[in-house]
C-alpha cells in the first residue's frame, strides 16, 4: 500500500530528529567529565589542626549538574611518603567594599565541605581547605584527656590555668605537635579527586608540583613554640579578648602542572 504525501512528510519530519534525539540520550548516559583546576599557589601550614593543604579551586562539569563530595589531595613527597588530605571547607569572596574611611573591606563567606553542586554552564571557583584526616583521629584522645582535666581543676579550687599549663595531660599534646610533624624539605606532588553522589564520573587527575626548602620546613617548626600560647589563648583569653591570638606561620609555594 502507497504511503501517502503526509504520511511521507510525517516520516521526513520524525527522522530529522533522530540525531537529536540521539544527542539528548547519549548526553543523558554519558559520565560527566569533572575538571578540576588548582591555582598556582598553594597555603600550607601546621597548626594545632594538623598539616594543612589551602588551595583555590575551579570545578567544572561538562554534561549536566553534578552533586559532589568527598574532594582530596592526594600529596607525595619525593621519598615516597604520601598523605591524603581531605576537604573540610571553603572560602568563598562574595564582594569588596569600602568603608567610610576608604579602607577595602573583603566579604567572604565560610562552608563546611559538606557537598558542591557543579553546572556546565558555571565555573565554581572557591578556596578549599584540605586536613589530614588520620591526624585529627590520632589527637582526638589526648585533646579529649586536657579538656576533661581541664574541667576537674574548675572544680579543684586550685590555679586553674597553671595547674592545667604544668599537666601531663597537657604536655602530652606538645609532645605529639612535635612528634607528628610530617612536613619535609623536598619535591612534592599533588593529585586532586572529588566524588559524586548518584551517579558516575570521569576525571583523569593531572600531577601538580611544589618544592619546600629546609628553610621553609624551619619556618613551619618555629610553629612548635606557638602551640601552648595558642592553647592557653583559647581556653582562657579569646572568649573575652584578654590577650591578642597568635599566629602561625604560613607557606605559600608555587604550584606547577607536570607535563
């Protein structure tokens, strides 16, 4: 039986969006390419937090909006020794403004690393701040130890904050700033990562590269004197203001990819 003209035209027209149409399922299958794009300077620190890895960081998706998590920096030295650091935060700038006496104010806005949507269609662009998981894990148990005894000598009647200075409760966590010290003179290699939730991802991480010197490891150690000021400021002056908050030294070596 002949087909008819319209019949003819209709089956024209159906056909002429089948390559769309097949466009529309392949993008719908496919695994979504994330990128991710350090800057060409990294922020890297102890303090009583730990080996701190600060970067900031371009994401990008390239098929449709992706929820991730779960972002790390995989950091090898060249001896072979290897950390993995995990995403605990970012730092976003929302404005600069100037107050009435001229003087540039920066307002930023701080997140917890809980989840980032990524669109195609946006380039998010934030300072992550990165931690050694395995180091909060190890001192949890002596800070846990210092703060119970901390709260036994409220209830003393004795010198609260020399009686918890001179602890070994106290001296014990000194001791584990200056033993678990990782940083080291030397190259270093950095490779990001970053899970989704529901569903599959492609990256393929690119090796990015920074050196520290023995003066910069000798920069980072000097950090080792302002563990028990910091700690004392925190427990008895910071909630009142009695005494300025010190600080820790910081480096900021330049990161390069690796070809």
């Amino acid at each position: 039986m002949p087909y008819t003209p319209e019949q003819i035209a209709a089956f024209v027209g159906a056909a002429a969006w089948l390559p769309q149409i097949g466009a529309w399922a392949y993008k719908a299958i496919r695994k979504p390419t994330i990128v991710i794009i350090p800057d060409t300077q990294v922020e890297l620190g102890y303090t009583t937090l730990g080996p701190i890895f600060n970067v900031r960081i371009a994401v990008s998706a390239d098929t449709h909006d992706v929820l991730l998590d779960n972002f790390s920096v995989e950091v090898k030295h060249e001896s072979g020794d290897t950390k993995i650091f995990r995403w605990k935060g970012t730092k976003e700038t929302l404005n600069q403004i100037r107050d009435p006496s001229g003087i540039l104010q920066t307002v930023e806005k701080d997140e917890t690393g809980i989840a980032l949507k990524v669109r195609p269609d946006a380039l998010v662009d934030k300072l992550f701040k990165f931690q050694d998981p395995k180091f909060g894990s190890s001192i949890k148990p002596l800070i846990d130890e210092a703060n119970d005894h901390h709260e036994f000598l409220k209830t003393s009647g004795s010198d609260v904050r020399q009686s918890l200075l001179r602890s070994d409760k106290f001296h014990a966590l000194l001791n584990f700033y200056r033993s678990d010290f990782s940083w080291r003179s030397g190259s270093y290699v950095a490779k990001f990562y970053c899970k989704a939730i529901h569903t599959k991802i492609r990256q393929s991480p690119t090796e990015f590269h920074f050196e520290l010197s023995p003066q910069n490891i000798e920069l980072l150690r000097d950090n080792f004197s302002k563990f028990s000021p910091y700690m004392e400021w925190q427990l008895f002056d910071a909630r009142e203001k009695l005494a300025p908050e010190p600080i820790f030294n910081w480096l900021y070596p330049v990161l390069t990819r690796r070809e």
